[in-house]
C-alpha cells in the first residue's frame, strides 16, 4: 500500500540564520504539498500563522531549543507567548542536563509543569527526549516518566546533537510508550527509503527538512 508520506511531515527549518524568506519558502511548500505541519523558531510564530491562514496546517514551534537545559521557569514563559503568538503544537527539548545527573523529579516537575499549560490552552506538546545522546535504560526511562503525564509525542532528536533519529530509538519507544502517544523522529531524515523504515518502526510524524525530496522520492517508488 503506498504511504501519503507528506501527511507524516513537519516540514522544518530550525538554522540560526533563518529568515522570513526561508519562513514563506517553508509555507508555500506545505502548502503545495499538503504537509501536516510546519517546525519553525519561535521568532517567526506570528507571521508564520497568518502565510497558513485558511489551511489546516499546523504551526510548530521549539522550546528550550535546542540543549534544553534553559530553565523550567524559562520554558514557561517560551510557552505562554509561543501560544499567543499562535502556535499549535510545542516541541520542547527536556532538561538533558538534569537527566544525565540523575535528576529526574526534575524532569517529572518540568513536564507537569508544561505540560498542563499547553493543554489547557488546547495546544499539543512533543517532548525532544535527544535520543542519540541516552542509553537504552535511560530512554525507556523517560518513557515511563513521561507516560505519566499524557504527553502527546515523544519525539528523537533536535539535529543538534551527534545523532539524531535512528530506527532503533523508535523501535523501543513505540514498545515503552502507551498507544496513544505518538512519535515523532526527527533530525537525518534525508531520504524516502529511512523515512519509510522510521514509519515501519513506529513513528507518526517525522520532521524533515528535506520533505520535498522525500515527497519526490515516494512518487517515485510509486512507480516501481
């Protein structure tokens, strides 16, 4: 069965030097391509909503991007005005630094914290775990922490880390996480061929910045 790949894309762009130029580039192509959301820096949050106004794509921004060692205070406010701006879903980098010194009432804190402000606003948040950078007990760890709080996606990576999505990661979060939290893999998805077997594995969103050519690629194999 073929896979309406561009229903899987949050079509990213997340460098520091992104401009309003690359903001409209980024909208036109969800647009043409129907992606389901677009992943971009908070900075452009307004502008961005009003390019999307009367479609149903979605706008996410990042929070604590991309080490997420600010503080929860920090990520808080990030929150509230990335919300008044108009963005739909947040896709915050947990405290690495509180994990890796074993601090995880911390992180359980952080989480409740965020994530009772994002839902109560009717918003969606996805928690960047950066996968590459955790051992196996530490990333099924933060699958049972974070089961607790009903977020609304696990998602692998930032991009700014060493590795970013990889089968593996995904395959243990889909067998630690309930049903009704998704995944989102993210950050070396260049091609069809690995977004497909990140699918397979068990994610349902992928933030790409090269979408188009995936979008092109899955067309392609159609033909085959």
């Amino acid at each position: 069965m073929a896979i309406n790949i561009a229903s899987y894309i949050d079509h990213t762009t997340l460098k520091p030097a992104t401009t309003i130029a690359d903001i409209k580039k980024v909208c036109e192509e969800a647009i043409a391509e129907n992606f389901v959301a677009i992943c971009i820096p908070p900075y452009f949050v307004t502008e961005a909503k009003a390019l999307l106004n009367g479609t149903d794509i979605k706008v996410a921004t990042v929070i604590g991007f991309p080490f997420g060692y600010s503080t929860t205070l920090s990520k808080f406010c990030e929150i509230k005005e990335a919300i008044q701006n108009g963005a739909d879903e947040l896709d915050m980098v947990h405290n690495l630094a509180a994990l890796k010194s074993g601090k995880w009432g911390y992180l359980g804190n952080e989480i409740k914290t965020c994530t009772e402000t994002i839902h109560s606003s009717g918003k969606k948040i996805k928690v960047i775990v950066e996968s590459g950078s955790l051992t196996d007990e530490e990333l099924i760890k933060c699958c049972e922490l974070y089961s607790k709080y009903d977020i609304d996606f696990m998602k692998t990576s930032t991009g700014f880390s060493e590795t970013g999505a990889t089968v593996h990661a995904v395959e243990i979060m889909r067998s630690h996480l309930p049903n009704h939290i998704a995944i989102k893999a993210s950050a070396g998805i260049r091609n069809f061929e690995f977004a497909k077997k990140l699918i397979d594995a068990g994610a349902t969103r992928l933030g790409c910045s090269a979408s188009i050519q995936i979008v092109k690629e899955s067309k392609e194999a159609e033909l085959i």
